[in-house]
C-alpha cells in the first residue's frame, strides 16, 4: 500500500483533528484526546492557556477536553505546531511531531498529568542546527506497516534539505510511558542509521547527521 506524506501547515488542520479526535485513540489509549502540543508550550504557558481554562469551564473530563482543544486550535491556527500527516488516501492514519530542536520546552515521554519543568537545549547552537523528533502516533490498523520509518525518513530528508547539521531522537527504555514508547523505539532508528549521543536516566538521545 501507498502513503501520501504531507507537511503539517495550518491549512490541514481540519486533517489534523480528524486524526488525533476519531483515529489516533480509537483502541482506548490513555493519551485521548491528546494534541500532540505540551512540546511546545512552556509550563507558564500551559498553567495560563489550558489550566486556567480547564477550571474555568467546570473542570472534569469535559472542561479539559473542551480547554486542550481550544488551546490546540490556537497553536494549529498560529502554525506552531509543526510535523507530518500520513494519508491512506483522503484519510490522516498517522503523524510526527518534529520541529526545530529550540521550539520545544521538553523532549522525550512523560507523564501528561505531571508535565516536566522547561529545560532549555545546553547543547543546540543555533536555530537550523537539530530537527527534533518527539513523538509518532499511529491510527491502530495501521501500526506495524512501516509507517514511522516513512515518516522519519521524510523529517530526515527535509531537514538536509532545510540546511540542519542533525535529525535528534529520544528513545526511551522499558516500553516508554504505560507501555506506550510514542517517541519512536530505538529500533526504528537504529535502521536509519542514527547513532547514541547521550544516555539520560530514562531515555536516550540518538543522532543522525545529514
């Protein structure tokens, strides 16, 4: 089968929540409805957009839903959020959030009810230096097809493209979070060739240069 590979621009925002709110959790995933958008947001930012929102439409599932949506159209609308949509004809079955190493406050899983605090990259030099990768998520029906090898392969190829020196990914151990490694195992990119740079407590930086 063929996959269509696009670049997230606003204009496919309509493709983007079609995807994250009727495929990309269908199997009763944890993450539901997740936007794919704490990477970018400082926790200042998240406290003020989505925190003060949540409580201020009641609370509970519903009032968080309704707050993480309004403050995901927002970032979608701005262009903010950046990556790829995997199409099976006119249909989104998977994404990838990459983007400029320094467009992003956290790297690697976490817990979504305790967002890590902001950490800045000590080690990126400049903006065009490192694309980032730090999430993949697939419709179910579709994992296992080689679908984030597509996808990181098109960040790879982009990014050379656009001038960076590196591709970073952050692997995690033991399965990643409940059992979920959404930022890709290691596997994947051990068969595009990229290589250990740093080993954290509980995830790893891989590197591939261009």
């Amino acid at each position: 089968m063929e996959y269509t590979i696009r670049k997230m621009s606003p204009e496919l925002a309509d493709d983007y929540f079609d995807f994250f709110e009727n495929r990309a959790f269908s199997d009763g995933s944890p993450f539901y409805p997740c936007y794919c958008t704490a990477y970018n947001m400082s926790k200042e930012r998240i406290d003020e957009e989505f925190v003060a929102r949540c409580k201020e439409y009641g609370g509970g599932d519903e009032g968080w839903k309704r707050a993480l949506r309004e403050c995901a159209d927002r970032m979608v609308s701005a262009g903010e959020v950046q990556g790829y949509l995997v199409y099976d004809r006119c249909i989104v079955v998977g994404w990838c959030n990459s983007n400029d190493r320094l467009n992003y406050y956290r790297v690697a899983e976490f817990d979504p009810s305790n967002v890590p605090a902001d950490k800045s990259c000590s080690y990126c030099k400049e903006k065009g230096f490192i694309k980032s990768v730090v999430c993949f998520e697939i419709a179910p029906g579709y994992r296992g097809k080689g679908i984030a090898s597509l996808l990181l392969n098109k960040v790879c190829e982009d990014a050379k493209d656009e001038g960076y020196t590196y591709v970073e990914g952050y692997p995690v151990k033991d399965g990643g979070y409940d059992g979920i490694a959404f930022t890709g195992p290691m596997k994947l990119y051990d068969k595009l060739g990229f290589e250990l740079y740093e080993q954290n407590r509980d995830y790893t930086i891989v590197r591939k240069k261009l």
